[in-house]
C-alpha cells in the first residue's frame, strides 16, 4: 500500500493538493457496495496530511473563474442560507435529527446515551469506574426519563478542570453496530489534543468523498475546533487528517482536471 502524505498551508490547499495529486497516484476501482455501487471512483490507498493554519479564511476551496466550474461546496451550505433547510454547522453540532436519518454526526456527539452497564454503573455511583458527574442540563442532561451527555461539552469541561496533558478526550462518532448499517458514518473520530496551549484535532475518515465531502466536513469541523479552544481558552490550532478512502467518484474525474488544468 502506498501512504500519500502531504503538509498544506490551509483547508483550501489540502483540497487542491490531494485533487491533483489523486490523479497521478490514485487507483482505480469499481464500486461494490455502498454510494455509487457499480461505478468506477479513483482512491489513495491511504492518505494523510497536516494542516498548519486550517483557521485561515476562507475556508471553501479556491476555484479560479477562468476553469469554468462551479465550487464543489456552496457557503450557505455550511453556514445556512437560501435553498437550505438545514446548515452543515447544525447538522454537525446539534442533536437535530431529520425523519429517515439513521444518524447525524452531531446526534452522535451531542447526545449519547448511558445505558446498558455503563448506566447502572452510573446509578450506583461508582467513581471507580465512571466519571461520575451532576446532570446539568448541559453537559448531562435527561429527556424521556434517559439520561444523555453531550461529547463536546464534556471535553471542554474536562480540559478546564483537570488540565491538557489527557489522551482520554476523543469525539467518538462511530459505533460498533453501525457495521449493520448499509451507510454507516464515514467519520469515525475526532481525536483531540491541546499542546502549547493550542487545540489540535487528530480526524478519522473510514471513507471520504474528496471532490466535495472533504472541503464541507473539514470547514464545519473546523468551526468545532474555533469553539472548543475559545471556550477551554486555548489557541486553535492544526488539523491531522487521516482516510483509507479518499476518492474521486468518476463524475467529479473530469472537473478535477479542470480545476488542475490537466
């Protein structure tokens, strides 16, 4: 296996440089099961890069007037507007849920249940085993006579009181019954660290559309990022990102030759 690893200055150079490069060292496949199945998607065989400055605005990939194509991802996708019913930004980091969802990424990190074992270790009050805190309504809270917590309020509180040097604070997405999902998530985990007073975020993709799935998911979760360091009152810092899926659906093969002027 071939692992492509780039350095990028900022989320629209991530974008243009895993575009081009994916046309040279991607291979092709046909699809088998899942989006697309039966069609043909250039993929890395793994890829990873570090984002020095993935704050810097803008945040959507650069697309010249001259090629001629329009951006793979709209603003007010991201950020709610005409012709959206929901943001990206809500489906991220809110519980809200539409009917015939089977996830969101924000359900999965802003309301998990404690059940099963975990929530009559809860009710015992064993400390020795969990991390026993108050239902606040935030960070805890109770709907239906259930009990839930919120991911990203926890980490925050933990970092503010127990201090950085923590390898315990993961955003966890995926589930191990989603493999009975015929889509399960594609993200699979935030990992965090706070080093030099600066927020990282370490991301996990099992598979990931590059053409416009990668600018929309890393310019949402980047606004997580900008959240998080200013409520624990730290810098906001680089991005990881990792995939052994990357690709390119066979209709985007095209224009990415165009924005590449290949």
């Amino acid at each position: 296996m071939l692992i492509h690893n780039i350095t990028a200055r900022d989320l629209p150079d991530l974008w243009f440089q895993a575009v081009h490069d994916i046309l040279e060292k991607g291979r092709k496949f046909t699809i088998d099961r899942g989006s697309y199945k039966g069609q043909n998607r250039l993929e890395y065989d793994y890829f990873s890069a570090l984002v020095k400055y993935p704050a810097t605005q803008p945040l959507l990939p650069d697309i010249p007037a001259s090629c001629g194509i329009p951006n793979p991802v709209e603003e007010a996708y991201i950020y709610g507007g005409e012709g959206y019913d929901r943001s990206y930004i809500e489906y991220l980091m809110t519980d809200h849920k539409e009917p015939g969802e089977s996830y969101t990424y924000g359900e999965r990190l802003t309301k998990v249940p404690i059940r099963g074992e975990k929530l009559d270790w809860w009710l015992e009050n064993n400390s020795e085993i969990m991390d026993i805190k108050d239902i606040d309504g935030k960070i805890l809270f109770k709907e239906n006579n259930k009990i839930y917590l919120n991911q990203i309020e926890w980490i925050i509180k933990t970092y503010k009181k127990f201090g950085y040097r923590n390898n315990q604070m993961v955003l966890q997405v995926a589930h191990p019954s989603d493999i009975a999902l015929l889509d399960p998530p594609c993200l699979r985990s935030i990992d965090t660290r706070i080093q030099d007073n600066t927020l990282h975020f370490i991301i996990y993709f099992r598979s990931w559309d590059l053409w416009g799935g990668l600018p929309a998911n890393l310019a949402g979760i980047q606004n997580l990022k900008t959240y998080m360091a200013d409520e624990i009152g730290v810098r906001d810092g680089e991005m990881i990102v990792e995939s052994k899926g990357l690709h390119l659906y066979g209709y985007a093969e095209d224009l990415a030759k165009l924005r590449c002027m290949k």
